[in-house]
C-alpha cells in the first residue's frame, strides 16, 4: 500500500492505492509510520516526501468501509497509529515535503499539512469533510492548528467546506502551488536544496521553530536566544562561516 524508495538522499513515501484514491487506512497509515521511522533513523536519509501515486488524489481521507462498531477498543487504539505518524514526522529532525498531486481530503489533508513543506497541483480539492458523514478530524486538529488561524480552521471543520489551493497558501495550509507539468520538477528542487543544507543546522533550527509557535514572547525569545547559541557552537557554523570568507562551497558534516 505504501512504496519506499530512497534516491541521493531522498525518501520517497508514496500511498499506492490510486484507483481507490490512495485512501488513509490503518494498513497504510502503519506503513507510512514504519517508513518514516526507518527514514529518520537512516542517516543516508536527509529528507522525506510524502505523496500519492496516480494523479487524481494525494489521497481522499480515512477508509470508510471497516465500519465503527466491531471492535471499538480495537479501533482506538488503530487510530495512535496516525499520532505516531505524526510524532515521527515532527519529532524525526528531517524536513519533511508534501507533494500532492491531486485531491487531499480528510486525513490526506492532515498529511499534506502536516509537512513542513506543502507543494501542491493546481486544481486539487482540499479540505476536512468529515462532519458531513457525522465524524469530526480529531487526529487532523493538531496539523491544522500548527499551521493555520484557529478560526480558519474551526470554520472548516465545522462545515466541511472544500477549498482550493490558492485560498489554502493564503490560510498557511499550503506553501506553493504550482502546474501539474511543474510539479515533479518543483518538489525535486525543493528536496534537493534542503538535502544540500547542513542538517545539523536544520535539525536545530526546525526543532527551535517548532517548539516557539504560539508561545508567549518571553518563552519564545528565551527559548532561541539558547538555540542560537547551541547553533553557533556547531561544526557546521564553524565550516559555513569560513566557506563564506573563502569564497568556496562549504563542506557539512552534520554535527
């Protein structure tokens, strides 16, 4: 359901489920959990890319068809998996890019946001419909609220309303959107140009840009002014700083 494939530094995570709309089941959801783990701990790996296969839909939500009643212990449980998705995402110190090559509805939504970077097609559907079926996005609360207004967010889940991608750059949800015959080519520049960058320097940043979102300002500034510090100290600051005088590439080791 989920295909791996790790190329000059990039892992490539693909929901290969496209005549079922790359749906966001446990199955999937556990391999894309597995996956980035094994990513995060390769230290070949340097960024991740999460997308669909097809070109209809990154992927159209949470698979309806296993029903509720069942087992509901059970079915709690299979929703950490998601949590743990995200956990690893987050917490995994590689920068993470979205490609969406088409519809993100629902827990695809959730994905795509919850990226670091969001490049998406022209013409996708976006959106978090599950009230219309009497659901609410619990699980996609997190990604949705780290990175767009609070009452934007409500107001979508609240209605289900479907937006497209210029009004999700707009909200925050989306970084760039970009023509279906551009989209391959805007996702590999992007991989390619964090994969070049030190990754101590942007594991550090990233965690410290994280950990100051919607804090208060002394908290925030207290919080940085430590990580410039700890930055500053690195090798790689240290290597950056004299590439630059001397006018040549700087040479990372990632510490």
């Amino acid at each position: 359901m989920v295909e791996y494939e790790v190329d000059a530094g990039v892992a490539t995570l693909t929901i290969n489920q496209p005549e079922r709309r790359n749906p966001m089941s446990t199955d999937t959801m556990s391999a894309l959990a597995h996956h980035a783990g094994a990513a995060v701990a390769d230290p070949e790996v340097r960024v991740l890319v999460f997308t669909g296969a097809g070109d209809k839909a990154f992927s159209a939500g949470g698979d309806l068809s296993g029903g509720f009643v069942d087992d509901p212990i059970g079915l709690h449980r299979q929703r950490g998996v998601l949590a743990d998705l995200f956990r690893t995402m987050w917490r995994g110190g590689k920068p993470t890019v979205a490609r969406v090559n088409g519809h993100a509805l629902a827990g695809g939504f959730g994905l795509a946001v919850a990226c670091d970077i969001t490049i998406c097609v022209e013409g996708a559907k976006l959106g978090v419909p599950e009230i219309d079926v009497g659901l609410w996005p619990m699980m996609i609360t997190a990604a949705l609220t780290r990175c767009m207004p609070e009452k934007a967010a409500l107001e979508l889940m609240m209605t289900g309303r479907i937006i497209g991608p210029t009004e999700a750059v707009r909200l925050g949800a989306v970084s760039r959107v970009v023509g279906r015959d551009e989209l391959d080519s805007a996702v590999h520049e992007t991989a390619v140009a964090l994969a070049s960058k030190s990754q101590a320097a942007l594991m550090m940043g990233r965690d410290a840009f994280y950990s100051v979102a919607r804090r208060d300002i002394d908290t925030a500034l207290d919080r940085l002014q430590g990580g410039l510090t700890s930055v500053a100290t690195t090798n790689d600051a240290a290597e950056g700083v004299a590439a630059f005088l001397e006018k040549r590439p700087a040479h990372w080791s990632d510490s």
